[in-house]
C-alpha cells in the first residue's frame, strides 16, 4: 500500500466513457480517491479487486465487470463491488475478511479471490444497481444553503424536496442541530449534531424554519429493516467510524418517526410536487446530494425543465430553490451549488464540500 508521500493520482477523464480501458480507469481512480479521502482499507479492497480483474482470473463477477456495459465511473462500480464485499464482512459470512478490515497487511488478491469464489452469486446481486451512500452528514450543506438563501431575501420557511433520498436520512435534518462556522442551526435538543470543519467566512445568521420535508427514490431504503440497514452500513467506509454511529442515531430516529419518502423516480417526483399548492410566505427547495449522476439523462432534463418552467412563475412570497451538493464532472470535486427564483437562475457555487460532511470549504 502507498504511504502518505505516494498516493496514487486521479486521473481526470470523462465520466461517460464506457470500455475496458474505462472499467481499468475506474478502478484506479477509485483507489486513488480512496487514499486521498483516508479511506485506505476501502482502496485496499478496490485494489485487490483491480489486480484481479487485469489477471487472467475468471468467473462470472470478474467477467460482468470486465465487461460492464455501462459507464464504470459514473455508475460507481468499484463502490459496488466493494459494498458487496464489505457486507459479507459485516455479517460474518466471511470471516477471513479480517485480516484486510483490521490487519494492517494482508495478501489481499488472495482474501478477495477466495471471497468472490466462496459468494459469488450474492456479490453479483450488488452490481445490480447503485451504491446507497445516505450520510447525514450532507445535510450541514442543505442547513448553510437555506441561511444563505435567506440573507438573499427568500422566505426563510422551507418546504423541503429531496430526489435520491435512500433512506430518507437526509429527511430527518428537522431533528438535526449544526455549527456552521460558528454559525448555529437547527433542533434543540436534536437526534445528531453536526460541526463540519469550516473554511472561510461563516454563512450568514437567518431565523430559519423547515415546514416539511419529503424526499422519493426508486427503491427505498427502510433504515429498521435489519437486512436493508445493512446494505447502507457496507457502503460506509471502515476507516469513518463515525458514520456508523450516525446510521445507527439514524435508525433510532426513523423507528420512531419515519421520514416521509416514496417509491417514485426523480423526474416524476418533481413535476408532481411542483404542480401542488405552495404556501405563501414560503420557499420550496429541491435538493440532492451525490444522487445527480446517477439519474438518466432524460430524468435530468424533465427535472431541470420542470424547475425552470416553476422558476418562471415563482414570486418573492412563493419562491423557489434548487440546492445541490454534486461531483464538478471536469475536477471531480464535490461543489454546493444553489439556483433560485425569482432572481438567481443563473445560480450560485457555494462552496467545496466533502462528500461525507466532514469539511466545508465556504466561499458563499
């Protein structure tokens, strides 16, 4: 494994590339953007699973992924096969798994080979669709933005709409406080407490209130399933203990009052709850968080018509606002960017954030 002064190098490509040189590429990036978040058990894994898919290993998961029809980067597949591999962990149907998750050396081509040997079929199961990375972290993003758009004069009560929503976590901030810089936000007493690193100016004080919150995905996550629970912890990074602890504030939370979340995808969503009455003296938000890339491009375009076309009819007592915390596509950096209406179509970077909530780097 690279040490701190030998991290590998991200290598900026186009998310959209599809063929085996863009499956090798994503896998690399994946290991060197592990390294660098401090995530060096995960990049192991990755890693392992890299060196296997450029030998002449075989088997119906290495051959699916060598194979992957679609665009490897944008649809995370590292991460979905690493998600795989971590809950078989998690679960205790592969013991072995401890020498990588809490060894600090190991032959790690031979643990995963033996890994994807032993379960292979459930492991193929978790390439069938995206990763679910629900952090409630993300939410200290949505809370700095909602101030902001308020200092800008928008009705400081927000309806909240969330697309990509899991398991709705992100559907909770409601019951979360935050520390913004410095800046303080939120519920007292609250379910957790956010105090994310913060660089540059604190976001401006606002006397905000959240009216509702109500999210969609296209497969739901239910946080007091035990099995479903699962799959979002095997997505979290072993090295970020505190993201456990979050998830499982989280499931107290939703046992007792779930989220408000539907099974429905993204375009649909949207154009739905824009078509429903507004209250006066309020601002309806559409906000998404690492969700964007994953949404077809026909969705994308029906939601951004659908907020434009909303846009045009938003007046300063029933504004509107689109909050999204993404990847840049060129710098692959993740951004805080707002849009609103009336008056910042053209919209606004916020700041640069982490994707896990641990830092903000403000220039709102």
């Amino acid at each position: 494994m690279a040490d701190q002064g030998d991290k590998r190098k991200y290598q900026f490509t186009d998310i959209d590339m599809v063929g085996p040189d863009a499956v090798a590429t994503a896998f690399a990036n994946q290991v060197a953007y592990c390294e660098h978040a401090g995530a060096p058990i995960t990049a192991r894994v990755v890693g392992a699973v890299a060196k296997l898919l450029e030998s002449d290993a075989s088997g119906a998961l290495l051959d699916r992924i060598r194979k992957w029809q679609g665009p490897p980067l944008a649809d995370a597949l590292p991460l979905r096969v690493a998600g795989g591999i971590h809950a078989l962990y998690l679960s205790g149907q592969q013991p072995e798994l401890r020498a990588i998750y809490q060894r600090p050396s190991a032959d790690d081509v031979a643990l995963i080979a033996d890994t994807i040997r032993a379960h292979e079929a459930p492991l193929m199961a978790w390439l069938a669709g995206p990763p679910q990375t629900n952090e409630a972290g993300r939410s200290s993003n949505f809370a700095a933005a909602m101030l902001w758009l308020a200092d800008r004069g928008l009705p400081p009560r927000f309806e909240c709409r969330e697309i990509g929503s899991s398991a709705g976590i992100n559907l909770m901030m409601d019951r979360y406080s935050y520390d913004l810089g410095g800046t303080r936000f939120g519920s007292r007493p609250s379910v957790m407490h956010f105090a994310p690193e913060w660089q540059g100016d604190a976001p401006p004080h606002s006397d905000v209130e959240i009216l509702s919150l109500k999210g969609c995905d296209v497969a739901p996550v239910d946080l007091t399933d035990p099995q479903q629970a699962l799959r979002l912890k095997a997505y979290i990074w072993p090295e970020h203990t505190v993201r456990f602890d979050r998830i499982e504030a989280a499931i107290a939370a939703a046992r007792d009052r779930a989220p408000d979340i539907v099974k429905m995808n993204a375009a649909d969503f949207v154009e739905a709850e824009l078509a429903r009455p507004q209250e006066e003296g309020a601002t309806r938000v559409l906000m998404h968080s690492i969700v964007w890339q994953y949404v077809p491009k026909d969705e994308q375009a029906r939601v951004t018509a659908a907020m434009e076309a909303a846009g045009k009819r938003a007046r300063d007592d029933r504004a509107l606002a689109w909050i999204a915390v993404e990847a840049n596509r060129d710098t692959h950096r993740h951004e805080l960017r707002v849009r609103y209406w009336p008056g910042g179509a053209e919209g606004a970077l916020l700041a640069e954030a982490h994707p896990h909530g641990a830092w903000i780097r403000w220039e709102g």
